[in-house]
C-alpha cells in the first residue's frame, strides 16, 4: 500500500487540468482533490462507514461498476485522442504525451507487443468496405457529430457477431451485425444503409469519456467473456458462467435459437437475451433461471455489503409524463428520438435470473440504512429487497452516507448508450452525474469506478479477438460452420471448452468475443494511461473476488473469472 503521503500527491493534482478535455469538476468539490480520511475504518462526515473496516487487497474499500450498454471499442475511440473539431462543436485537445491506443487511427497489433501495424488504412480502404460480399452496405468507418446520436441498434447475436469478425478478418460488419434504418440527422449517405454499423463519434460528442480517460485509466484491450448481446454479458460480469437453466418457461428446445443453445450434455447455454423467470415485469416469450453460484453468493457469504442499482426498478415512482410500474419510460434529451424502452429492462438484471439474488417482486428496501445489507436495520429481520435496488437508491443512500463495498449501477434505459433508444449524450449524462456524485462524497479516496460494457452492440470494431475458450456447437461459426476455436490470440486456446455447472464441457461459449472501452476512474488509478492487458467483463468479478474474498472463484474449471486477465495494472498501488 501507498503511504500517505504519496496518497496525498496524488489528490492534489490541479485542477486545471481537468479543463483541458473538457470535463469540468462538481460544483464545490474538485475531482482531483481528496479529503483526509485515513483507508481503514475510518469516520465519514462524522459516521462510520462499515465497508472501509473490511479487509481487502488493496486500498479500494468502494467499488462501483457502471454497466453500458452496447458500445465496441472503436465506436468510441476509433480516433482518440484526436477528435475533429468541426466549427460548433466543443472541441477536445488531448493532453501531451497521452499514449497510443490501439484503434482505427494508429492499429496496433496484440500478437507483437502491441507495435504498430504499417500500410494499413482502417479509415479510408476498409476491408468492411472493399469485401465485395458486403454489397451495397460496403462502408468505410466514418463520423457521427453531437448532433447525430439517434442511431439504428445494431445486430448483435452470438452468431451474426462470430460471422462478423470473419476468421478474424473483421470485415463483414454490414453484412451480419449491421441495421438499416432512420439515419442521424446529416449523417453519411452510409449512415442509411447497412454500413451504419461502420460509424464512430470522437471526443467532440464524448467529452466526458475522453477527459475520464485523459486524467484516469483506459483498457483498450478488454473483450465481453463470450460473444453474443446483453444477458450474457451482464451474467459473465456477475458469475463467468452462462450454462446450465434450472428453470424455464417453456421447454428450452423451443426457445429462439438466438437465446440458447445445446450444451451437449443435456443442458443449455445462454447466448442471448431471455428474460428472468418470475420477475414482475418480465414479458418476454423466453423465460428462465440459471443454476450455479453468482458474486452475491459470495458477498453474502462473507456479510460484505453489495447492490444492483438498476433505473426503473422501482416500481412505485410515477414518472412526470405518467408513467409507473414496469411501464415507466423517460424520453431522451436528443433530438430525433421517440421512447422505444421502458427505463427497467428485465434481461439487463442478472441477479435476477437466480433464485438465491433475485427480488421478483421489486420489493422496496426497509430503509436507506438498509442498501446493500442482507438484514434490516434490526440486524435480524431479512431486507425485503434481497440487494435489488433502483438507480435512485444508490444516490439516495450516498447521500445518506450509507455506501456499499461493491455496487453495480445501470442507468435507465434512455441512458444507458444503447443505439435505437439511447445515446452518447444522454448516457455521458449518467455517467457524469456517477462519478460527480461520488468525488463529493467523503468515500472518494477509497473508491475506485469501473465503467464497462455488456457487449458491442455489433458495432465495428477492427481488432481480431483472442479465443480463450473454444467452442463447436451449432451456434458458432466464427472459424466455419459449427467452429469457434482461433482468432488473434495473445494466448493459447483452452485444450476444452470450459466446464457447464455440471462439471462438463459445454457448449456455446465461445470466447473472447467483442471488445469493449473499460476505464478505471479512481484517485489510485494511473493518470493518463492506456493499458495493454488482456482483460474481460469477468476480469471486474476477479477483481472483487481477490480484493474482498481472498481469490475464492465462482466455480473451478468452470468460470471465466479463473482465467481472467486483471483490471490491477490501471491502478498505482
């Protein structure tokens, strides 16, 4: 552990930094100044705070990870740190000396060290754009503005996505993952075809994920666990494990293709987005639970305290056009758009798709002091509400100076950056509102955000993935029909897939799939830094597994979360 002195060096940065990208501080609290509280146990404007007397790794007593829907790497970095500039538009001016990203400006290549690839131009002569089996859709990457964040959502299955990426070519983006639709306003004549799935925005839209990234740590080398869209991404994040139902709506044999897939040994794997079976407000034709343990398990195991914060979850708000229940919806800010999505989006819940985590009913918690607990405030009644909160519950108990260890926090639905019914602005919204929030609360030293992805919305992304865990069921076709098992690996394939809950290789888990931005926000993360590792959404459950429960894994042989790469080179411990 740092001393404190050097603690205390890296609090007080200037401030004037912050405003060169274009990320300004909360209002009365500067972000890169910290409060004098000691690390272990300490008072917090004058209560205590229970998780801060936890043992842990590492100086982080608070994590919060801040789950995104949908965005590839080069969606959102493709040209960073370089943005355009365009006349009216905010401009960025990147920071001296801020390292190489690995994107569709300067490519680097993972096989080698990360050096950079010569004579290739990602933006101009595209293989999405000369591979003649594209047709029409054929696209070059190209630009989307602030104005233009009413996008398509695009395709973005287990297996489309493995078609995308071509044998690792990555060049039939238009063909397999993308959606012709309504484009943005003056967007690219590309934008209305299929080739939209070509588009990228830069720091003049995303001034708050570039300055983040500018002053905190950016992964550019962090994948989702398996291919495929939401529901697998967020049940990789919270267990490493998407095999094995323990209870359904209907036979599994008769669900979408889509969704699951035979294991091979009798079971299922999940590969799309069902819905979790019982919960309130789940409509969905495919419904189910899945077996196995997932990081609330353990958390409750060890009375560390733990929350899902999810917008709309909270069923008794009524929202100012009306709406309430499993229907309130929130229309977002950008122009163009009309509601598509409820703020509460079952399949974006994973804990409620087991039975040990799950709050079916959206019960409400006993009391503010109560977030994150397992029991009421009397210590011996259990929480109505079984960890399962609305997003408005994380703001209220921080407020309250009640903050759990590890928090889970996804925006409702307008905010959470997913194309068709979200976008980057209203999304950075949430994400500024997050982080605001914490850097002003007396926990900041010891806390450390996380913001992640559940997939990529297959949006184009240039980079090959490494294939840990291979694959040859009927769903896969990534190396051919019925194959997953090579890509541009960084490291050997698995000699078998991993195990199924029972203990068994199974099937439909291909992996890695798509990359994805991870940032680190946190006072001990390193400054200006891109970091290389070869990560995964289950790096984030490894990363809770060794800092609050001594390495314990979800599963041996079975969970990702044991072969993970780790978030811990973003930090300066």
């Amino acid at each position: 552990m740092q001393t404190r002195s050097k603690m205390f060096s890296r609090l007080l940065m200037p401030a004037a930094i912050a405003l060169l990208a274009g990320w300004t501080a909360p209002k009365g609290c500067d972000p890169w100044l910290g409060h004098a509280h000691d690390h272990g146990g300490g008072d917090h404007g004058g209560s205590k705070d229970p998780a801060a007397a936890l043992k842990t790794k590492t100086p982080i007593k608070h994590l919060v990870v801040v789950y995104g829907e949908n965005i590839s790497f080069d969606h959102y970095f493709g040209t960073y740190p370089k943005a355009e500039n365009r006349e009216g538009e905010k401009p960025f001016h990147a920071l001296p000396h801020t390292p190489k990203v690995n994107n569709l400006v300067t490519p680097l290549d993972p096989t080698r060290g990360f050096e950079p690839v010569a004579n290739v131009d990602l933006l101009n002569q595209n293989p999405n754009a000369t591979n003649t089996a594209n047709g029409a859709d054929a696209a070059n990457p190209f630009r989307l503005g602030p104005n233009q964040g009413a996008t398509e959502d695009m395709g973005h299955n287990y297996k489309p996505e493995q078609q995308a990426a071509n044998k690792g070519a990555m060049d039939l983006f238009p063909k397999y993952t993308g959606a012709a639709g309504p484009p943005p306003s003056d967007a690219p004549p590309a934008a209305a075809t299929k080739g939209q799935v070509m588009a990228y925005y830069d720091g003049n839209t995303l001034d708050v994920l570039w300055g983040l990234a500018q002053h905190y740590a950016l992964n550019d080398n962090s994948w989702s666990t398996t291919f495929g869209p939401s529901t697998p991404g967020a049940i990789n994040l919270i267990a490493g494990q998407t095999n094995g139902f323990s209870a359904w709506n209907k036979d599994p044999a008769t669900m979408s293709p889509n969704h699951v897939t035979p294991d091979g040994n009798g079971n299922w794997t999940m590969i799309g987005d069902t819905d979790p079976l019982n919960d309130v407000c789940s409509t969905g034709a495919d419904q189910n639970l899945m077996s196995g343990r997932n990081i609330g398990d353990l958390l409750n195991a060890k009375k560390i305290s733990w929350g899902w914060f999810e917008g709309g979850f909270d069923l008794t708000i009524t929202n100012p056009n009306g709406t309430t229940g499993c229907h309130r919806e929130t229309d977002p800010t950008v122009e163009d758009f009309v509601s598509t999505a409820t703020d509460y989006i079952p399949h974006h819940q994973p804990f409620q798709y087991y039975a040990s985590t799950a709050n079916p009913q959206h019960a409400r918690p006993s009391s503010v002091a109560a977030i994150g607990q397992s029991l009421q405030a009397d210590g011996k009644s259990v929480d109505p509400a079984n960890h399962q909160y609305d997003s408005h519950d994380f703001f209220d108990a921080l407020a309250a100076g009640n903050f759990p260890a590890v928090t889970y926090l996804k925006a409702p639905a307008f905010q959470d950056g997913h194309g068709g019914y979200s976008n980057p602005v209203d999304e950075q919204a949430f994400i500024k509102q997050v982080v605001e929030a914490i850097q002003a609360s007396p926990f900041w030293e010891s806390t450390a955000i996380v913001l992640a992805y559940d997939d990529s919305d297959g949006w184009y992304d240039h980079q090959a993935p490494t294939i840990l865990n291979p694959s040859t069921g009927v769903a896969d076709a990534l190396n051919g029909d019925g194959v997953c098992n090579s890509g541009a690996q960084q490291r050997a394939a698995l000699s078998k897939p991993l195990d199924g809950v029972d203990g068994k290789p199974a099937l439909g888990r291909c992996g890695f799939g798509t990359r994805q931005p991870l940032l680190v926000i946190s006072p001990w993360a390193k400054k200006n830094f891109v970091d290389h590792t070869l990560t995964d959404q289950s790096s984030i459950l490894k990363f809770i597994e060794d800092n609050w429960l001594d390495g314990e894994r979800i599963q041996r042989g079975g969970s990702f979360d044991e072969y993970a790469g780790s978030i811990e080179n973003m930090f300066d411990f």
